[in-house]
C-alpha cells in the first residue's frame, strides 16, 4: 500500500479548469448561499415594491398571478441548475453564455446583466429610504429620499468591502428577522386577524378600468408586476466563488432560495389582502401602502416603528446581497480585460474582496439616486430595471437552448434534466420571451396619474438605449476580440495525461501507449457485471480490443474529455460521447470518468467511474 496523495480543493481546481485561480475567500456553507439568494429575492421586498401596483389593477384577485409567475421562473431555475452545476463560477450571465454561444453573445449578455444589476440596486435603496426616514420622524421629501438612499448604499457597501465574512453575517442577520417577522404576521393576519372572506380573492373590484373594463387586460399588467418578486437568485451563483462544494450546493441553494421566498411572498400576499379593512380604498388609489394598513389595523398603532425597522432590515440584507452580486459580476468579466479599467476592476484586497467592484457599485447606485429629484425619471428607471433583468434571463436561457439544438453543449455537471432538458429550456425561453414583453409593454395602467409619455414607454425606451451603447461598445471597442488572460499552466502531469487520452480518442494507440508505465494497470468500473484488471501495454491491448468490438466508431475522435482535475498525483477526467452500435447503427450517449495516476512522468494506473462525484470522494480516502 502506498500512502494518499493530500486532497486538494477541488472547488479551486474546478475553477482553474475555467481558466481562474482561486482569488476570492472559498467559506460559504449550502445555508450561507440560500441566505444570498434569500436576501436578494426578498420576500418583504419583493412584496412590497408590487402589491399596491398589482392591487391597483387587477384588485384583490392579483394574488393568482403570483404562483403563476413562480411556475414560470421554475423552468429557468432548472436550467440555471443545469449550469450552476458544470460552471460554478460567478457572473452566470457572462461566463456560461460565453461558454456557449461564444464572446460577442457572452459579453453583450454581461453587458445586460450588469445594467439590470445596477439599477436594482438603486431601486432597492430609493424604496428602502422611506422606512428609514419613518424611523426618524424625517418628512419623505424628494430630497431627503435621495440622500437617505445614499446612505443605505453606503452602508451596504462599506459591508461588503470588509470581505465575505462579515458580509455573510451581516445578510443572515437580515434574512433571520426577516423569517421570523414574515412568517409571524403573515401568519398572524391570515388568522387572527381576518377582515375579508376567502372569496374577495376573486374579486377585482372595478380595478380592469384601468385597463379598458377587460379583466385579462388587468391580470396581465398584474402579472408584468409581479415578474418582480421572484428575482434575484444570481445572488446564489455570484457568490459560487466563494461557496465550498459550489457544483452541488449553488443549484441546490438557488431552488431553496426561491421557493421558500415564492411561498412567504404567496401566503402573505393572501394574508394582507384578507386583513386589509377596506381593499377598495387601495383599487381607488385612497391607501397608497396597504401592507402597512394591514398590519397596524390589525396590531394597532403601537406597532408602526417595530414594523418599519423590520422592513428597513429586510431591505438592507437585499442590497447588501444585491450589491455583493453585482460587484462580482463587474470582477468575474473584468477578469477576461473586456471592460474598461479591467485592470482595476479584477482587483482583489488583502481581505479577499473585490473592493473596486464594490467601490464603483456603491457609486453607480449613488449616481442612479439622483434621479430620485425626479418622480418621473425615478419611476422610468425602476419600470426598466425589472425588463432588464428578464432579458438578461432570457439571454441565458436562450444560449442553452441554441447550444443544446446544435448539439455543442450536453451538460455535464452533476445535475442534468437528460431527454425532459430540450423541452423544459425551449418552455423556458417562450416563458420568458413572454414576460419580458409583458413587463416592457408600455401601459398606462402602471404610471401613475398624469406621468409623462416617456416614463409609459420607459422600459422599452431604455432598453433600446442601453443595447445600442452596448453594440456600439463591441463595434469600437471590440472586447470580445480581445486575449483573455492567460490563465497558469497545466502541469506536467495534466498534460501527458491529456496527451494520452487525446491520442487514446482518435485511435493513435502507440502516442496514447507511450505515457504508461510497462506495468500499468487499467481498472474497469467496479459495477460492471464483470469488472476487470488489464496490466501492461499488451493488457492495453487486450482492453481496446474489448471496448471497440461493440461499437463502430469508438475510436474515431468522438470522445470529448471535458475536464482534467488535478489532485495530487491524479488527473480527473470525465469525459462523454456518442458512439453507434456495431450493425445496428443506433447512437448511444456514453458518460464516465477515468482517474489517472502518474508517476515519475509515467501513467502508472487508470481507473473507471460512472460520474466524476465518485472519483473525487474516493480519491478523498486512502488509496493503494
């Protein structure tokens, strides 16, 4: 028995297979991750920037739109998942499309993302101000919105440079009492303090006036609006970096995430609309904050502050998040030098954050806050920021369905939706494609009163806006044309390794024969029916004589290997093709991995595995 070769992270060796060393803190836990993604989604949040606007225009019967919305951002969350799990690096928007559909689409899609980002992340301070300034007893005024709002920025973001620890603390603080203040008066006031029967849910209460007397008219402005609440899960795979076992834990965290916010948001949706006293004084335009009304009614008004810091928490664990997001994706493209000041931007600090990103972040929210001297401007920038993020979405989603129809992408990572994949990513892409021209359609119902005509057409306004300057940004500036960094070298070992393997593939079996060892030692996968040993270059032999004879093409360079991960003195490769059955012609996907030893410069034992999970935990343990 020959002693272990020391594990190694295996996060950070997947991370240099995607061309990146290990920069930032590598601590956050599966709960950690949940909590980012959480925090972003926001359940008070989320519910609160939508519910007066939904009620407004389709009445209490707005509430049905919300598991509709949640159901649709489901087929992009097993999509995302898919991703997530064979790139677990931040920036999804830019690196996964890059990765397949090339640099143009990746950096345009980045390009969409990071402007989505920014404006929500002014969003949430411009509409977190107001509880803040509820607390102390300061008036509401355009003037004292913006400067309150500067200081949440602020705030979050001197958070987030001090690293991902306290960053972490900091946001499951925040979600803590936001659970616990959501679950307990939602709970509260769906039963205790019930004003309305279960029936006024199917009631619109004339609000479809406002979108000339048709009732699906409304519910579809409602449905546009509520496109806002189930946002924010990027949150998750920004922080993928910075998450241990990030290939397993992201997907996992970012379905949690959503789904524990979508059933907060849905329960407490229905519990304010039942306890509201008067829900046709808010389809009037009378109760300009109903949650509030809700609760204090219900509470009584020694509850108003306590109420207010709850909610001014909960907005400042989302941009917090929010803020961490985006300032990780701005770092994971200036990596690859294609945004301007790259050379600062990719910077990290001795605590392991991305202070410039965050710096600038912080700044660009503090410049989007300056709109808010204008009702209109500031009301035009959020109606774009939620359109944004849904194309941003749907540039994703429509990067892997084109890489899955032309076959240039089967994913590989851990989690796989197999033959239902197509069909789940193609009704992604329609959902979305849908929504996002929900969301951007100009309506008046959704201005307020007497807005001007360019706050109506905002959304798709500033979309135009910002893909021309981004067009025009790769027209001149041709980022994508520019050389990535190149990232450190592979070792000796993986490089023989893929030699061999490569030669292996294509059927050059004295190239491939060469790297062993002449008492190497091939090792079948142990669930075989009949495992088997082959030693020597003649056992090589004897193995390609047994794996070529039931397929045709088995040595014709079919074979992909996607991945060498090194650990120790082992190279992990999986790898995957599509052979045809000798005589029947039938195409068979084929999926495992090899673990490959070398020594002294020679490969010395090579051994099968259904799936690279269970040659990494073996290779954790003592090997002989």
């Amino acid at each position: 028995m020959s002693p272990a070769a020391a594990p190694v992270d295996a996060d950070a060796a997947r991370l240099s297979e995607l061309g990146y060393p290990q920069e930032l803190e590598r601590r956050l836990r599966l709960i950690d991750n949940v909590a980012f993604g959480f925090a972003a989604i926001s359940p008070v949040v989320g519910l609160y920037a939508v519910v007066l606007v939904g009620t407004t225009v389709a009445g209490p019967a707005w509430v049905w739109v919300l598991p509709v919305a949640l159901a649709g951002q489901c087929l992009l969350l097993a999509v995302y998942s898919e991703l997530a799990s064979e790139f677990p690096i931040a920036g999804g928007a830019y690196q996964w499309t890059r990765r397949l559909m090339g640099p143009t689409y990746g950096w345009f899609a980045g390009w969409v993302a990071v402007c989505a980002y920014a404006v929500a992340n002014t969003t949430i301070a411009y509409l977190g101000a107001p509880w803040a300034l509820t607390l102390l007893g300061i008036d509401p005024t355009a003037n004292a919105l913006v400067a309150m709002g500067m200081v949440l920025v602020v705030i979050c973001g001197l958070v987030g440079a001090f690293g991902i620890r306290p960053l972490s603390w900091a946001v499951k603080a925040g979600v803590t009492a936001e659970v616990v203040a959501s679950v307990g008066i939602g709970l509260a006031l769906l039963l205790v303090f019930r004003e309305q029967d279960v029936s006024i849910l199917t009631e619109t209460l004339g609000a479809e006036a406002l979108s000339g007397g048709s009732t699906a008219a409304g519910l579809l402005a409602a449905l546009a609006v509520g496109g806002w609440v189930f946002i924010g899960f990027d949150a998750c795979v920004a922080a993928s970096e910075e998450t241990r076992t990030a290939g397993r834990h992201v997907p996992r965290a970012i379905w949690v995430a959503l789904l524990s916010v979508g059933a907060l948001v849905i329960i407490n949706a229905v519990a304010a609309t039942l306890a509201h006293p008067d829900p046709a004084s808010v389809v009037a335009g009378e109760d300009l904050d109903p949650i509030s009304t809700a609760v204090v009614s219900s509470f009584g008004s020694w509850s108003a502050k306590p109420f207010a810091a709850v909610v001014l928490v909960a907005f400042l664990a989302c941009g917090m998040a929010a803020q961490g997001l985006t300032a990780r994706t701005i770092y994971s493209i200036a990596r690859d030098g294609v945004l301007p000041c790259s050379r600062v931007l990719r910077r990290v600090d001795s605590r392991r954050s991305p202070l410039p990103a965050t710096a600038l972040t912080a700044l660009i929210a503090c410049l989007g806050l300056l709109l808010g001297l204008s009702s209109a401007a500031v009301g035009s920038l959020i109606t774009f920021g939620t359109a944004a993020i849904y194309v941003a979405f749907l540039l994703i989603a429509l990067a892997a369905l084109t890489a899955r129809v032309r076959g240039s992408w089967r994913p590989a990572g851990r989690i796989r939706l197999g033959r239902a994949g197509l069909a789940i990513n193609a009704l992604a892409v329609a959902w979305l494609g849908f929504e996002t021209v929900n969301i951007a359609w100009p309506r008046e119902s959704l201005a307020p009163p007497g807005a001007p005509w360019y706050q109506v057409w905002a959304a798709p306004l500033v979309l135009a806006l910002i893909a021309v300057a981004g067009l025009a940004y790769l027209v001149l500036a041709r980022p994508q044309l520019r050389p990535r960094p190149a990232p450190a070298g592979p070792s000796e070992n993986v490089e023989l390794v893929r030699r061999s393997l490569q030669a292996f593939g294509r059927g050059d079996f004295d190239t491939a024969f060469a790297a062993h060892d002449a008492e190497t030692e091939w090792h079948t996968a142990a669930d075989e029916p009949d495992p088997q040993v082959y030693r020597g270059i003649a056992g090589l032999a004897r193995f390609v004589d047994a794996i070529e004879e039931p397929w045709e093409d088995r040595f014709d360079g079919v074979t992909k290997f996607e991945d060498f991960i090194e650990r120790g003195d082992w190279v992990i490769v999986p790898w995957s093709a599509r052979f045809r059955g000798r005589g029947s012609g039938i195409a068979v996907d084929v999926r495992e991995t090899y673990a490959v030893r070398v020594r002294d410069g020679r490969i010395v034992r090579v051994e099968e595995y259904r799936h690279v999970d269970q040659a990494l935990e073996r290779l954790d343990g003592a090997r002989g």
